[in-house]
C-alpha cells in the first residue's frame, strides 16, 4: 500500500459530528495513508481537530434552521460557495477517498467528491437520517448506519450496518482516577449526567433541582456544558460539575455506576460499549427531529435503557428512575452483554478501504 494514499474527513457542528472521526484518526495514520479534515471556517471541529496535529480547511457552511429566519434567505449563496470552495480543495488535495460523519459543512464536500468521481462513504447515526445526509447520500458511494433500521432509509445497495467509530481510550479508563479528578468517594454510587457537548439546559435544571433528593443516595458527576457552571453549587459534598471532558472522559466512565443522558447516537454507542445502566432522556419534538425519541425507544425495547420523558422530569421521577436501574443494573448489563455487533471502528474502516479499492 503507497503511504500517499489520501483519507478526507468531514464533518461538524456538534462534537457527534466530529468524535467518530477522531476515532479512525489513528488507525489511518498507524496504516499509512495521509489524513487531512475539511469543518466550516467558523465551526467547533477545528478546535477539535487542529490539536491531533490534522491538516485542517474551511469552507463556507450555514446551517439551515428549520423554521424561517432571514438567515434561510442567504442559505443558496453559502451553499454555491462551500460547493465551489470544496470542489477546488479536493482538486488539490486529491483524495482517494472522503469519509463524511454529516453536519452541514460535509454536504458540499460530498457532491464535490461526487463530481471529482471521488469516492465517498456518508455515516448515520441516527435510525432517521438528518437533513444534511438525506442531502449527501445520493451523492455517496457507501452509507453506513449506527442501528439496523436506518437501513430501510438508505438508498438500495448502498446501506451497511457497520455501528459508530469509538475511542479505544474510552474504554481504558480508571475508575480510581475518575474519582480522584472528582473528589468523589468509592463509598457511595456514582450517578454520571451528561447532557451533550453542548450541555443540555432542561436536563441541567431537572438535576440539579434533584439533588436533595439523589444526594443521600448517589454522587453526582455531572458534565454540564460550556458556560452552564452553577457556582452555587462549587464545593457541594457529593456533586461535581465540570463544563467539558475530554482527556478526564474514559476515567468518568469507568467511575460511573449509572448515567443520566441525553439519547444522542454517539453518546448510546459508547454506552453500549461500556456496558453502563442508564437513563435516557431524549430531546423532545419541540427542540429536535425526534431522532433521539427513536434513538431512545430502539435501546429500551432491546433492554438497554430506560427512558424519562423531558416533560415529566420532576426530583421524584428522575430519583425513582435512577434508583429502578440502579437496583436492576444486571439485567441491563444482561441485556447489553446479548448485542453482538461488532466495532463499529473496524467495520467502518473496512468500507472506507473498499470504496477506496474500488477508484
């Protein structure tokens, strides 16, 4: 294999758009081939991105809202522009192949691979696929999906049920160092909350107005998202809040004996992987597609899960929620332990090696 083999990664807007291609990172750099990533010139990725030491591009990219907004107006303008930009990016930097993980900056990456007769494999997350893949897949060479029922909204023959690219770091964390960056003890059940990259305002609130209820029973470690640091609370006994992880991650997973969560697709996958009980408390239709209401409904009739609607989060509800899973943690992990896929990571990186077998 010639190490001038190219991988193009593109992807961002949220950081379930970017963390599964931090994943493959390495194994594409340990076989040889050269890696670059093309986010939005505004976009978060590149703050994620630019640290791994990746040659990093950005193109024009809006994201469209849902609802009108005079912003929708110049949508086209942006559009024509990212789609010119990425067709002229990837002329020089002449990939073998694009991997795309969605968000709106990867559509015109995608048809401008499609016009370069690059090949191009799309990931989906989702069981129903955002705007923006439903935009790219047409143009992709491969999709591949995170649950077995998002096949039947793929495009026939192109749909491959391959799982969600996951940090091998993750999964060698240390309990005991989790506790130690927390301050928590090894005394007491470790309730993890998570809220998204982004934090996740309605969860934050339910918690943290839940505490006098979960606190003589559980501690709280509490991921809450940039800018939503409660400074009232700095030096509860038993709660920890910190804005961000990264690095500390793997260790708060291995410290957790129960999470509290949003239903994002990237968050289940490592869920999974971990074998962590959890409560899942997905974005509700007001403030989202629905995908994390599906997303959450496939993980708690498989067993996996338990689900707490948003708007029945109340400090009784989400104590007895975490108390039922708690109590019944084996039969989860049970349930969990019955899944036989295997890593999405690997079985990704076979179909992108294959697209590019097939230039």
């Amino acid at each position: 294999m010639s190490a001038r083999k190219t991988v193009v990664l593109t992807g961002g807007g949220t950081g379930g758009h970017v963390t599964p291609n931090i994943a493959l990172i390495p194994y594409l750099r340990q076989k040889g081939y050269r890696v670059c990533y093309v986010g939005s010139e505004k976009g978060m990725e590149k703050s994620l991105i630019e640290p791994l030491g990746i040659p990093y591009y950005g193109i024009d990219s809006e994201r469209l809202n849902r609802y009108f907004t005079l912003e929708n107006l110049t949508m086209p303008f942006h559009v024509i522009r990212g789609l010119f930009q990425a067709r002229r990016l990837l002329g020089k930097l002449k990939p073998d192949v694009v991997f795309s993980k969605g968000g709106f900056v990867s559509v015109p990456v995608v048809i401008a691979a499609h016009w370069r007769k690059i090949p191009c494999v799309c990931h989906e997350s989702d069981i129903t696929p955002g705007l923006a893949n439903k935009l790219a897949m047409p143009f992709a060479s491969k999709v591949c999906v995170n649950f077995q029922d998002a096949l039947r909204y793929v495009p026939q023959g192109k749909g491959v049920y391959t799982g969600t690219p996951i940090r091998d770091s993750l999964l060698s964390g240390s309990r005991s160092q989790g506790l130690a960056i927390s301050g928590l003890s090894a005394d007491r059940p470790v309730l993890l909350v998570m809220g998204g990259s982004s934090g996740a305002r309605a969860l934050n609130e339910g918690v943290r107005q839940a505490l006098p209820s979960l606190l003589p029973h559980f501690q709280v470690l509490h991921l809450c998202g940039k800018g939503n640091w409660d400074e009232s609370l700095a030096g509860q006994e038993g709660y920890f809040q910190i804005e961000y992880a990264n690095e500390e991650m793997p260790h708060f997973y291995a410290a957790a004996d129960v999470t509290l969560c949003r239903a994002g697709a990237n968050s289940l996958a490592e869920i999974l992987a971990l074998r962590l009980p959890n409560v899942l408390v997905p974005l509700p239709l007001s403030a989202s597609r629905g995908d994390q209401i599906l997303n959450a409904r496939s993980f708690t009739e498989k067993g996996y899960s338990y689900t707490l609607e948003q708007e029945k989060l109340s400090p009784e509800r989400i104590l007895a929620a975490v108390e039922e899973v708690y109590r019944n943690r084996d039969r989860y992990l049970q349930a969990m332990d019955r899944d036989q896929q295997e890593s999405g990571t690997q079985r990704v990186l076979e179909v992108i090696e294959e697209a590019m077998a097939s230039k």
